[in-house]
C-alpha cells in the first residue's frame, strides 16, 4: 500500500488546469525529465476524456515542466524491475498507454503539445500523435529504444513507417536523437518556435485557437543534417536486412554513414532485427489503432527477452554501458526469434481498441 507521500507526489506528477479556452497538462516531474508513470498516464487519459465532453475547453495543451524536457519516455527503471519479477505491471502499463496514445490521435480538438527539449520514447506518445506539434531549437525527438533491447513503441513504428524514404528506419535502428529542423522533415512535428516564444505563445492560446496565434511566433529553424544526407540513407535503408545495411553504410565511404552503421552494431542484434521488421510491416498495416496493437503483441514478447533486462541494467542501473546481448550478433538471431515477438498473445491479452 502506498504511504500519503507517495499517493502525493502521484498527485503532484501531472498537474491540469485551464487557461480561458485552453485545457493544460503539465508533466511535472523534472527531474526525471518528466518520465510517464502509469498513474500520470491513467490521469491524462480521464482528464482528456472529460476535456473532450467540455464546450467551454476549445483546445488541449500538453508541456513539461522544468528546462530539460518534455517528456524522456516511461519509467523504464520500473519496466526493468518488473521484468525480473513476472511483468505483469508493464503489460498493464502499456496497455493503458497505447490506449492514450491512440486518444491523441483521434482526440476531437485540436492538441498542441510543446516539444521542447528531450522528447523521446513515451515523450514522443504523448506529443507527436497531436494535431500540432511544436519544436525548437532545445528540442531532442527520438525513439531510442533499441539501446534497451527495446523495440520502438507508443505508436513509434507507425510515425517512421511513415518518414519519407530512409528516414525512419534509420531513426528507428540508431536512435538518433534530431533537432527542430529534422522533426519537421520527418513528420513528426509541424512547427518551429524559438524557445523564448513559448511564455507569449502559450498566454495567447488561452484567448485564441491555434491555427490563429501561430503564425505569430513560429519561425524557420536552423538547417538540419538529414536532408543533405539522403542520398546515402535512403539507398542504404532500402536493403532488405539489418546486416545488408550494415553492410551498405559501410561501404558508403561517408564518414557519418560509417558512424550510423557503428551506432546501430552497439544495439541489442535482437532489437534491430524486430525493430526493422514491425517498421516495415507497420507501414503496411495502414492505422495507428493496429500498429499499436502491433506493438503490444511486440513489448509484452519483450518482456520475456534478455535484452530488455541486460539493456536497462547496462544504461539506467549500473551504468556500465557495456551490455552483453544474446545473442551478441547479428548472425546469431534468427527469422524465428524476429516472428516469436510478433506472435499472438491469446485472445483475452490482445490490446483491443476503439
């Protein structure tokens, strides 16, 4: 049972409240980097809920607290925790999570989320589902996860399975971290507005839609560096393997495609081999609501991986940074072992959506 300071601080993790016709979330956890727990996910989802029914909420506004963020993604020290013991609380997690996920999307009004600073994992749920999404020049977008043995989700493989070309599977293997101009290239963000901005632009959405106060404050960012890249990501990314890729950037003889391929060979070989493999076949399933269910078949085989433990351990635990992955190669993983994170959970676990 928890004690009243820790029922408090749950309390205090996301704060709401309105501002003229303006709903505001603030993910109140700085120094986590406002890292999602599965009660912050519950409340969002109640409050949009309600927000949604509400004629005197015209729009939502999502924002993090503190100077460093967003949102860095779930509690994954909890994730690890709960792996060693069974898994029952992650799979509940993100069961509610994806479900959040999928509001954001479809959610009736529009749903400005300010990207600023790290955005990443659980971050990216909660912000690039919206309907207008903001970056600046602090902004760090990314789906890290197969530094974890962990495989893109909240709906991650659904947005790069979208990204033009390469893009997104490069993003999805290396967990490259971009910047406000590469967001926009890739989709997962509609506008740029320089950080100091932010106070006037947010004061002015309490008396003024979105569409309208925008133009006001956004701006052009500085350039980014994929787009000058495509030629070699593209080709490279098209290959049919993790390994053809591999093998692809190597022979590039660009030093930032030989730095891609050492970032992505540091991964988890069983990470890599289903991540590319539920980004391709995302992009074919078509809607949000299926990749997610998707990726839920996809993070609850997880679980059962000694990837994900040895990963979180290597990173969040002990800091070692030196995980050991099993298999350790590429060669080592079969199509086999790819299929077993895709197989069906059982009727009653499937992750069903509206």
């Amino acid at each position: 049972m928890k004690t009243e300071e820790a029922k408090a601080e749950d309390a205090d993790a996301v704060l709401f409240h309105t501002d003229g016709r303006t709903g505001v979330v603030t993910l109140n956890r700085p120094r986590a980097i406002n890292a999602l727990t599965h009660p912050i996910v519950l409340r969002i989802d109640e409050t949009l809920a309600a927000w949604a029914e509400d004629p005197a909420v015209h729009q939502v506004l999502i924002r993090g607290a503190g100077e460093r963020g967003l949102c860095a993604g779930g509690d994954i020290r909890a994730i690890h925790d709960d792996a060693k013991s069974g898994g029952r609380a992650s799979v509940d997690f993100w069961r509610d999570e994806y479900r959040l996920n999928a509001r954001i999307a479809r959610y009736p009004k529009p749903y400005v989320a300010l990207m600023d600073g790290i955005t990443m994992g659980g971050g990216v749920g909660v912000s690039a589902h919206g309907s207008v999404r903001i970056v600046t020049e602090r902004s760090r977008v990314a789906m890290p996860e197969t530094g974890i043995g962990f495989v893109p989700d909240v709906g991650g493989t659904h947005l790069l399975g979208r990204v033009p070309g390469g893009l997104g599977t490069h993003l999805a293997l290396t967990g490259t971290a971009v910047g406000a101009a590469d967001a926009l290239l890739c989709g997962l963000a509609d506008h740029f507005v320089p950080a100091d901005r932010l106070p006037e632009l947010t004061a002015a959405l309490a008396g003024a839609p979105a569409h309208e106060v925008l133009p006001r404050h956004a701006a052009v960012p500085a350039p980014g560096e994929l787009a000058d890249r495509r030629d070699w990501i593209d080709h490279c990314y098209a290959a049919d393997t993790v390994e053809e890729i591999v093998e692809r950037l190597l022979g590039q003889g660009e030093p930032a495609a030989k730095e891609a391929a050492e970032v992505i060979l540091a991964k988890s070989p069983t990470a890599l081999k289903v991540t590319l493999a539920a980004v391709r076949r995302a992009a074919a399933l078509g809607t949000l609501e299926q990749v997610l269910a998707q990726e839920f078949r996809v993070s609850c085989n997880a679980l059962a991986s000694p990837d994900l433990v040895e990963g979180i351990r290597a990173q969040v635990v002990d800091k070692d940074r030196t995980p050991r992955w099993s298999p350790p190669t590429l060669a080592g993983v079969s199509g086999a072992d790819v299929e077993r994170f895709f197989a069906p959970l059982g009727e009653d676990r499937e992750l069903r959506l509206p």
